[in-house]
C-alpha cells in the first residue's frame, strides 16, 4: 500500500517516485512511500512562509504555542508502544531502545513547551530617559530540519519542538530509510491542533529534496543532524544564503579507564557505551583507553561481557543489539574490521557477520554484525581515526596523564568523552580537558533535555536542548520607543 506524505499540512502522494522502507532484521517492506520531489518543496516551503507569518499563529501568546506542544507529549506517550515499534521496523533497533527515544521526544515537547511559555524578554539597563530600549525575541521564518536514520523520533522532536515554540514553521526531511516516525509525528501535531501549513515532513533523497529544502531562498535556517561530510555541504549552502545552521554531526568518542576505576562499573559502562544502538550512535565510545596497570583484569572482564551480549531480533525481548541498518552499511562495517586486520590489528573478539538461525532470530536475513573489539592498532590509525557507525571498539592502553590527553584529543571529532575513575577530583580536572561538547564522568550516554548537547571541531556547531536551544530558532530585537516631547536632535 501506498503511504501518503504531509505537505503543507495535507496527506498525498509525494511526486518524487515510490520508495520502499525495509525492516533490515528481516527484509520485508515496510511500507511503499510516495516521496517528495522539488514541486513538493515549492509547495510546502510557500505553505510554511504563509502559515508562519500568518498572524492567527505570529500573535499566538507563548503559552497558547505552549498548549500545542503539550498535547503533543501526551499524544507521543499515549501511542508511545506504536511509535516505538514503527520505528523498530525502520531501523532494527532494540524495541526497549526505541521506547526510551520515543519517551525522550514526549519529554522533549513537553521541555520546549514550557520553556516556550516561561521565557523571558527584557528591559536591557537604559542609557537614556529619553528613550526606553526593549530586546525582543523573532521567529526565524521557515526551518529546515534534516535528520538522520539511528534516533529518528528523537533528533526530530529536538528540532520541531523548539522551532515551533519559537513561533517558526518547520519542514522535515527525515532520513530515505526511516521515514515511518516522523511522518507519524505530522499525524500527532494535527491531532493536536497544529495550524496547517506550520509542519510538512518531506521524505526522499537527501540530495534532492534536502538540497531544494536548504537551497530555497525562504528558507531561514538550517537544522541538520547526520554525516559530517552531508553537514559541510550544507553549511556550505548557509554560507552562500547567510542563514543559520547548527550542525550535530559525527563522532569518535573516547572512553578512558584509570587506574583506579571501580572494574566492573567501568567494564559494564563501556560496554554499554559502545554496543549498545549496535555502535549506530554518534556518541558511541569507539575508542578505549585503558591504564596499564589494570589493563588485564579489566579486558578479560570486557570480553566476558562483550562474548555474552545477545545479538538478536529487535523485536524479541531481551536482547541488546539488534540488526545494522542494512546491507551497504554492514559492509562498510566489515571493511573497517578487514582494515584493522591489514594494518596489524588483532581481533579480541567478534569481527564478523553472524549468520545461521537461531530459535527467534534467522541472522541470514538481516544485517546482523558481532560486537567486536580490536587491539595494537595506534590511535593515528585509520580505524581509530574514521566513524565506523558499528558495534566495534577499538582499545588502547596507555601509561602517562599527559600523553593520554593528546590522545584522546587527537581527533578530527570532538562529539564526546567518558572517563572512569574513583577519584572524582582527577576525574573533573580530566573533564575539563578533552575537547568534546559532552563528557561523562564514572556513567554513559545519558542525556537530560535540559543540558545542552552539540560537538566540539568537526562535530558540530551550536546547541541542541536546554533552554536556549528555543533561543537558536529565534533571532533578537532591539526596540527603542521614544519619551520625549522634543523633537529628535541631531547629535544623539
Ligand atoms: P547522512 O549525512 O548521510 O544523512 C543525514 C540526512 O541528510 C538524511 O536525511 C539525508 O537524506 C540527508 N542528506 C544527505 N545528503 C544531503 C544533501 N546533499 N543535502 C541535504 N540533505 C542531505 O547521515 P546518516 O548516515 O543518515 O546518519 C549517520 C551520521 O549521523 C553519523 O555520522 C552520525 O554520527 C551522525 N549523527 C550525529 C548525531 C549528533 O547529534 N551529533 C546524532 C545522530 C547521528
């Protein structure tokens, strides 16, 4: 059957061909999307100019904009088992991972609503009693959000919430393979009562329908997450337009371990860190440093627990890595690990397709990749330099505070850091030196929407989250009104 896209706040046929979406644990079609093409950019893109500047949604008081968004958390939560499987279906995760990024959109919208309703604007202090100066706040006009495939539901709540509570439109361009969520998402927002034309969700290619989207001159701004390469080209675009971009884009995390972490918290924390999204997360802490002096006890703890991960069907409960994304991918993960092996790596473990069937999981079907972990390469490597966006780690033992920090920071990225210790001073004072926009001290990959998030050097550029993520959909204001009863001079 196919399945309809929302343009300009009505569901049709998208121009831009048919195309199929697949559970990559299985194969099997999902659903047949009829895409977008550039008449469908025209289209939404004039729709979100009229809709934003209309002035039954640019007079809308915060909190009335507020009452949108909140519905719309409620709605996410009430359908959360059904989001969560539909996104399942699009990318083969986990469906206990998928629950969480669905329930992190709900908070995500119900966040934005209030700080849309709470922000302040202000009286900056008054040079003159001739005149009072007032700093507002604007919308930006349309939005373009682009995401990526790995947390769909969540990267585009980060970006439609706050954009709408800002008083802009938003347009989504979700990623070719997993359009499924956020064209789910456009029901929610109509559900609850969203003016039409304020949100359109525009799936197909990226350097089509992304690229019209980015290129349109009533486009106000940028909101990409995905490849670093994708985000270059198109602050590139932001360049030539002079319009805002913020850019949350790749990563090689590094995980450090000292010599005095608590072995099995550390262990199960790196773990976690990298296997878990089976390694497709931009946090993923794909590089482990680990102290010398505790280097055997630990890895042999890691492997144990690394050997013991279920690899299974997303759909099945209780396990911990689902399927890759698809073939093309699992492939480009293969040849990093045959890279490893040429530039004289040793496998510890895993550094394989898993094949055969087991009694809930047929491997040969899907995209199925052991979690798998590398040692002797050095850190100037290929492998420990490039994301591989996989389930697999690369470790590295080192000796010296100092030498480990240039390490560690040797990196095109600067997404995120963990470190493991059980002394909180030297931990903090190692936080403060690793260029990354996120550390994480003694835990991993947790996340609070009121922190901001967003990278360090080919990382990114601008903030996500917290209350002046709202602030990066606006653009500021001074209004001077005058309270003199003589007429303007000439020198002031
Ligand atoms: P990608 O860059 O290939 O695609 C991301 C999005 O950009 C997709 O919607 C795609 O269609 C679109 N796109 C591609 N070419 C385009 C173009 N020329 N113009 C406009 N849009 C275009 O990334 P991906 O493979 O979908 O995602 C994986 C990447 O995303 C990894 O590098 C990962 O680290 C990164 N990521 C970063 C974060 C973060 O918050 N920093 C979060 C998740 C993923």
């Amino acid at each position: 059957m196919v399945k309809p896209i929302y343009i300009a706040g009505e569901w049709k046929n998208g121009r831009g061909g048919l195309r199929a979406t697949t559970f990559p644990a299985d194969g099997s079609i999902n659903a047949d999307i009829a895409t977008a093409n550039a008449d469908d950019v025209e289209e939404a893109v004039q729709a979100a100019d009229k809709a934003w500047r209309d002035p039954s949604w640019r007079h809308r008081l915060p909190h009335e904009r507020a009452a949108i968004l909140y519905k719309v958390a409620d709605l996410v939560a009430a359908r959360a088992t059904t989001l969560a499987a539909l996104q399942t279906r699009d990318n083969g995760k986990p469906l206990t991972e998928t629950m969480a990024l669905v329930m992190s959109a709900a908070g995500t919208a119900r966040y934005f609503a209030a700080a849309c309703e709470t922000l302040d604007e202000s009286l900056p202090s008054q040079r003159s009693h001739d005149y009072i100066t007032a700093s507002v706040y604007e919308p930006l006009g349309v939005v373009v959000a682009i995401t990526p495939w790995n947390s769909p539901i969540a990267s585009e709540m980060q970006k439609i919430a706050p954009a709408l509570a800002a008083g802009n439109a938003v347009i989504v361009k979700p990623a070719e393979a997993t359009p499924l969520a956020a064209l789910e998402l456009a029901r929610l927002f109509e559900e609850a009562g969203l003016p039409k034309g304020l949100l359109s969700v525009l799936p197909g290619r990226g350097s089509v329908v992304g690229e019209a989207l980015a290129r349109h001159p009533k486009v106000r701004k940028i909101a990409f997450t995905g490849g670093t390469s994708t985000g270059r080209r198109l602050a590139g675009i932001a360049a030539e337009k002079l319009i805002p971009i913020s850019l949350e884009l790749g990563g090689k995390s590094p995980t450090i371990v000292l010599e005095d972490a608590d072995i099995e918290m550390a262990a199960r924390g790196v773990c976690y860190g990298i296997f878990s999204s089976a390694g497709q997360a931009c946090i993923a802490g794909a590089r482990l440093f680990v102290h010398h002096n505790i280097y055997e006890p630990f890895m042999a703890r890691l492997l144990e627990l690394t050997r013991g991960l279920r690899v299974g069907h997303p759909e099945q409960p209780g396990i911990h890595m689902g399927s890759l994304i698809n073939m093309a991918h699992l492939e480009s993960v293969a040849g990093f690990v045959e890279r490893a092996g040429a530039d004289g790596g040793t496998i510890l473990c895993g550094g394989k397709r898993l094949t055969g069937k087991t009694e809930t999981c047929d491997y040969d079907a899907g995209c199925f990749y052991a979690p798998t972990i590398i040692s002797g390469l050095s850190n100037s490597s290929y492998v420990c330099q490039e994301e591989i966006f996989g389930p697999v780690l690369v470790v590295l033992p080192f000796d010296n505070e100092a030498d480990l920090v240039a390490q560690a920071n040797d990196s095109m990225f600067g997404l995120a850091a963990g470190i493991w210790t059980e002394n909180f001073r030297r931990g903090w004072r190692l936080a403060r030196t690793l260029d990354t926009g996120t550390v994480w001290l003694n835990t991993y990959k947790k996340f609070s929407v009121s922190a901001p998030f967003g990278g360090f050097k080919e990382s990114g550029l601008g903030r996500e989250k917290g209350r002046a993520g709202v602030r990066e959909y606006m653009q500021q204001k001074s209004i001077y009104v005058g309270l003199s009863d003589e007429p303007n001079n000439w020198s002031a």
